[in-house]
C-alpha cells in the first residue's frame, strides 16, 4: 500500500480548513495528485487510462451525456443524467462544432449505445479527443440505469507525457474520511499499474481553492 487512508484523512482535514475558508459560493471540487519518480512517461513505463468508481458518491455528481438506442430511452431518461439524447438529435449536430465543444466541455462522460457508436465517433469524437475524453459503450440490452447511476460516480485516471496523474475524488461536503476513501480506490489503481512503489515521489490532496497538501 502507497499510503494508508488514515495519512490521507489527515492531509484532506489540513487541505479541507484551508481551502474553505474564506468560505465559497461553490461546492469545491477534491483531488488527489500522484507526483512520479524514475519513470519514462514517453516510452509509456506508467500508462493510465482507467475508470474508477468512487465508493462515496459526491454531492455533485459527475455529468453524464447519454445517447440510448430506442429501447432504453425511456429507462435513460429515468436515471436522470446530465444529457439524454436520441439518435436523431445527435445527428442534427453533426457539423456544429460550437453546440458540440460545449456539450464536450460541460461533460465528463459519455455513454452510448452501441449502434450509436459510430454515429457518435464521427459527430463528438472530433471534439472529445483533444480533451482527453472518449465514448463509452453501452451494450445494447442493457437497463442502462445502473451503468448512469455509477458514471455518476466515475472518475477517470489518465497519464499524459508529465510524470504525474491528477482524479477527482469527490466534493468538500464528504469530509475528509470518505474523500480519503474515494482516495484510496483511486490509489490502489494507481498502484496496480506500477512496477514498485519507489516510482511514487509524493502525493498530494487539494481543493478546487485551495492549496496542494501533501500527504505524509
């Protein structure tokens, strides 16, 4: 193990008092940073792109865009994402490019149907890429409640060429104990994907306001 939970609910309490006050009109965002040591991030020695399932839902929840086939509109509209959009709302947008950086931006997630895919890959694929985001399928006979419900909880873990990995780990209000649980999950990923934990350099906790803290 990196770091215990109990190191990280320490940093989060320091990292909490900081960046709330002076107090915001907002609810803050959390993350944890994982800063890396002895690797080669051009030659791919840590390479991430990982969806993590937070354990503790944060008070707001990750925005999910979906495009449902026919058979799950109903069901999709029932979990209430962000965005739920038919198959021919997604082609009126095809060729404007403003509507769709904008949904692109404003979204984290972007669940799909599978016969939709391809429509999807061509309409918000060019947008998405350059922001690090991608569509994720949805197979076809699935109650796609569940599969929102926990997106709304996601949070992805990925690497560019810096030697560091920066996740959401959830909202100020969850308090430093079940952010350092999200943390940990995120952690335990991070660790899976490593050949030793001596390419670990430091960690760290901050709120959207706030300050870096390190974790001891």
């Amino acid at each position: 193990m990196i770091v215990t939970q109990e190191k990280l609910a320490e940093a989060l309490s320091e990292a909490l008092s900081e960046g709330l006050n002076p107090k915001r009109n907002f609810t803050q965002a959390v993350d944890v940073i994982v800063v890396f040591k002895d690797v080669n991030m051009k030659v791919g020695d840590v390479k991430l792109r990982e969806t993590v399932f937070l354990p503790n839902r944060p008070s707001v929840e990750r925005r999910v865009l979906v495009v449902p086939n026919f058979e799950q509109l109903e069901n999709a509209k029932k979990a209430q994402p962000a965005v739920v959009m038919s198959k021919d709302e997604l082609q009126k947008l095809q060729g404007n490019k403003r509507a769709v950086k904008k949904l692109a931006s404003q979204n984290q997630w972007f669940l799909i149907s599978q016969d939709n895919m391809a429509l999807a890959g061509r309409v918000l694929g060019p947008a998405l890429g350059p922001r690090g985001k991608f569509p994720v399928p949805m197979p076809n006979n699935l109650d796609p409640v569940e599969v929102i419900s926990n997106y709304k909880r996601a949070t992805l873990l990925r690497t560019k060429d810096q030697p560091h990995v920066q996740a959401f780990i959830g909202t100020v209000d969850l308090g430093p104990d079940k952010l350092a649980a999200n943390a940990l999950a995120v952690l335990n990923v991070v660790e899976s994907k490593l050949k030793s934990q001596s390419n670990v350099k430091a960690i760290y906790v901050k709120t959207t306001m706030g300050k870096p803290v390190r974790v001891k």
